[in-house]
C-alpha cells in the first residue's frame, strides 16, 4: 500500500511537475477531447493511504490511482455538511454566496438567492458544451438536480440497507448504527453504482463525456459485509487521538454549533467499549467503498477511453472518529473540514502530492481548465491546473469552510484561523499542534500571524437561505426558522 510518507519521501516515484516541458504538459492538460470521470464519496475523510490520516487504512484501489496522479494533502469542503458542500461544489458558488448554509433540497439550489439563480451546475456547464455527461448514486444532496445530467442512473433511497434491528445506536434521528451486515457486496447500493459506471465505460460514446458516480458509503450506518470487517481485527485497532480536556479552551460558539445529540460521544464510547468497534466499522466502509472505485478503474483501464479521461475523487467533507469527542462532521476543525481530493490528468501518469490549501470549489474551474472549455465567469474557486503544472509556485489562496452565516474557518499551509458570528476566535499552528488542542488566538505572539488570516475571511455573507435547512442541533435550527419566517412574512 502506497501511503502519504512514502509520496513525500519518494519510494512512490515522486517527481516535481518541472521534470515536464511547461508548454507540452499544459498542452497536454488542456485538451477540448478530455473526457473527465468523477468520484463523489459520502463521509470519506483523510483516512486512505494517500493522505495516511489513519495508519491502517486499505485502500489500494485510491493508492494506485494516486501514484499516478495529483494528490491535494491540504483539501478542504466548503461546509461541513453534505447539503451545503455539494451545492458549493456543483455550483462554483461559496456558501456565503448563496446562503445555503444547511441541507437543500436539489431542485431547490437555484432558487436560494438571486446569486444562485444564474448558477449552471458543473454537469449542466458541460452538457451545455456538447458533451454526454451521465451519472449515478447521490450527487447532490439527495440525488441529483432535475435536467443537470442527460443520463441518470438513480439512486436507492436512505443509506441501507439495513438490518431489522439496530445492533449498537438506537437513538431516533440519525441513522448510525456498526457491525456486518449484509452478507454480500451485490447487495450494496454502492455495488450497484459501480456497476452501471463499468457498463457505461463499455459503451461506444460518441462524444467526449462527463460521468459521475456518488457513493454512499462510509456515510452511516456502518454497514458492509463481514469480510471488510475481517481487514481490521478489532483487538490490533488503533484508536484517534483524543484529549478529554480538548474542548476547555475553545468559545461557547464552536460548542453550540458542532453539537449533534444524536450521536455518540467519546466519552460514550469508551464507557461501552464501542469506540474500536466504531473505527473498525469506518475503516470496513472506506475498504469497500475503495473496492467498488477499483472495478470502475478496472473497466476505465480496459476501455478506449483510457489515455483520454482526466479523473477527480472528493469527499464532500471530513469526519470526526473521536477527536473533539465527536463522532459526526458539522464542525470547523480540520478533521471535519479536511477530504480527499485526488485529480489525475490525462497522459501524466506520475505521482505528486501538494501541500497548499485548496477548496473543494476549486474542482468545478479546474475540470474545466483540464477540459479546455471556456470559464465560467461565475466560479468562485480557483484553477488548480497551474499548481498541478508548478506545485512550488506562489499560492496566496487560503481554503475557506463555512457553517452557518459568519461561522469561517481558513486553512493556510501552516495555520487554521476560525472566527465565529459572535466575534470568538480559534487559532491552532500545525506545525506542532496537528490536533488542534492548544487554542492561540489569544496569544498576543500571533497577532500578525491571526490579522493575516482574518484578511482573507470572506467580505460578504448572504443571509440564510429560507430553502436552505439544518435542523440537527437547537442553534440552526432557530436560524433555519427564522429564515422561513422571513420567507412567509414577505409573501
């Protein structure tokens, strides 16, 4: 398994985006043929090899198609929450732009500000452009936005399937649960999705295409088969880092507003000895979903399409297992703000990884930049292409995530600046500090270091959308009331 270190160290074949002629690989990058594939993964956070954000990951299928590609190791989700990343994403549009700070219904993404209301969603730009764009699982939010791909292939409904009882978290609201279940691969949603991609691979497109596949998985429950839960022996797991005292030096805010009651706590899980059996049962999810992403390799490989196909992997946030004594995403900490994000060019087959911070906006330009059509004026992200040509060029960008109206959090290359509706602020240097457990913002040494960051906060926050809706914790869901009180006052 080829994991971060040994891409950093080289044992992988590193080579510096230099070792090609600028012109020829630019050339090469931007080419008005370029099919692109896209993976969509639910839930995944740093936990592959690629990015070595748990030392017993299995994922061979993410670490071969990172050797040969782009792996962006400081990637980071517009929202922490499925609803608002995914729009953010399709889009080209920040949360504080359109106001979807909660979930979205995906018909409805378009009708959330004015601002919105003139998006083109990142399949439709393509469509527009003469190209087949064809997809399949969960997209959006639910599924996927009406008229935003030619081809649909669906999606089955909730996150199952599930077993008739719950086996270890049976509280009403959410739909976490661990343990083995069901007994084979072909009964998985994500199995289904893999397979309608391989037949669309087999077929004969006549134009360039764009092809989606969204998969479930590790999004909860916790359920595969018991043979991904066999990879990761429960008594040899190795357990996230966590302090009890984590949260003493954070503001109320950062409480209030990462608060999920139907979730477990650490402190739960380590007084019901559930807290391996939980990592076990994401690590299972991440191994089979990377199974699933494997056969979707395998029919690219074996199809005509091989040398001409640019393909981009996200997760659509980060995941807590633990740390902060969450075991949920809906927070701005990096382990909930940080995914996977790996783009692999047509016809470059060398790896390199990249430690400047980019956002999951930045996806929608580059595919574009890669596919040589024309900008979307619209885009608020930037183009990652002349990174990928030039990883040691001057990068001023910051990667911004958003929850909840003036709630922002900025990743540099170093530093993690958050800073709250209420004017409340977090500070943490990763340098020595990747946990994020000593709080600096009040640590007059940072000073310089704190106004820097808070320059690139965003300049405009968009009220909250009243189709935009979060409903999870008591403090958005106030705010998602309020912004439909609004609605119906002015109707």
């Amino acid at each position: 398994m080829i994991n971060r270190r040994q891409f950093l160290s080289g044992a992988a074949g590193l080579v510096a985006a230099s070792t090609f002629p600028n012109t020829a690989w630019l050339k090469t990058i931007q080419n008005s043929n370029t099919n692109v594939l896209m993976f969509a993964i639910d839930d995944l956070n740093d936990w592959i090899g690629p990015l070595g954000g748990h030392p017993q990951a299995k994922t061979p299928n993410l670490d071969r198609l990172a050797a040969k590609a782009t792996v962006f190791s400081n990637a980071h989700a517009s929202a922490p929450l499925c609803g608002p990343s995914r729009a953010s994403l399709m889009t080209g549009l920040a949360p504080s732009t359109t106001g979807i700070y909660g979930h979205v219904e995906d018909d409805d993404i378009k009708s959330a500000n004015d601002t919105a209301s003139s998006a083109i969603f990142l399949s439709e730009y393509f469509g527009k452009h003469g190209y087949y764009t064809a997809g399949v699982g969960k997209l959006f939010h639910k599924k996927v936005a009406t008229g935003s791909f030619e081809n649909y292939g669906g999606r089955v409904n909730g996150f199952g399937p599930y077993p008739e009882k719950t086996m270890k978290w049976h509280k009403q609201g959410t739909s976490t649960d661990w343990g083995a279940f069901p007994d084979s691969d072909e009964q998985m949603p994500d199995y289904e999705y893999a397979q309608w991609l391989v037949e669309q691979l087999q077929m004969n497109h006549e134009r360039p295409f764009f092809m989606a596949g969204g998969f479930i998985r590790p999004h909860v429950p916790w359920h595969v088969p018991q043979k991904w839960f066999d990879l990761y022996p429960v008594e040899d797991i190795e357990l996230p880092p966590y302090l009890p005292t984590d949260l003493d030096d954070v503001p109320e805010l950062a409480k209030l507003i990462s608060d999920y009651p139907q979730m477990p706590t650490t402190e739960w899980a380590i007084e019901n000895d559930e807290w391996r059996y939980i990592v076990q049962g994401y690590l299972a999810c991440v191994s089979f979903v990377d199974s699933c992403i494997g056969r979707v390799l395998d029919a690219l490989e074996q199809s005509p399409y091989a040398d001409n196909t640019a393909i981009v992997l996200w997760g659509d946030h980060g995941y807590q297992l633990g740390e902060k004594s969450k075991f949920s995403k809906m927070a701005l900490w990096e382990r909930a703000t940080r995914t996977p994000l790996i783009i692999k060019v047509p016809n470059i087959n060398k790896p390199q990884v990249i430690d400047k911070p980019v956002s999951l906006l930045d996806i929608y330009p580059t595919l574009l930049s890669i596919s040589g059509l024309p900008k979307n004026s619209h885009n608020e992200g930037n183009d990652l292409t002349p990174l990928i040509l030039d990883p040691d060029r001057d990068w001023p960008y910051v990667a911004t995530t958003t929850f909840g109206p003036n709630n922002h959090s900025v990743k540099s290359e170093r530093y993690r600046y958050t800073q709250y509706a209420d004017g409340s602020e977090e500070l943490y240097d990763h340098s020595v500090d990747s946990n994020e457990w000593v709080n600096l913002a009040g640590d007059p040494n940072y000073t310089a270091i704190k106004n820097e960051l808070i320059d690139k906060l965003p300049k405009y926050n968009a009220n909250w959308s009243p189709v935009s809706f979060y409903t999870g914790n008591p403090y958005f869901k106030n705010l998602t009331l309020e912004a439909r009180q609004e609605l119906l006052e002015q109707r």
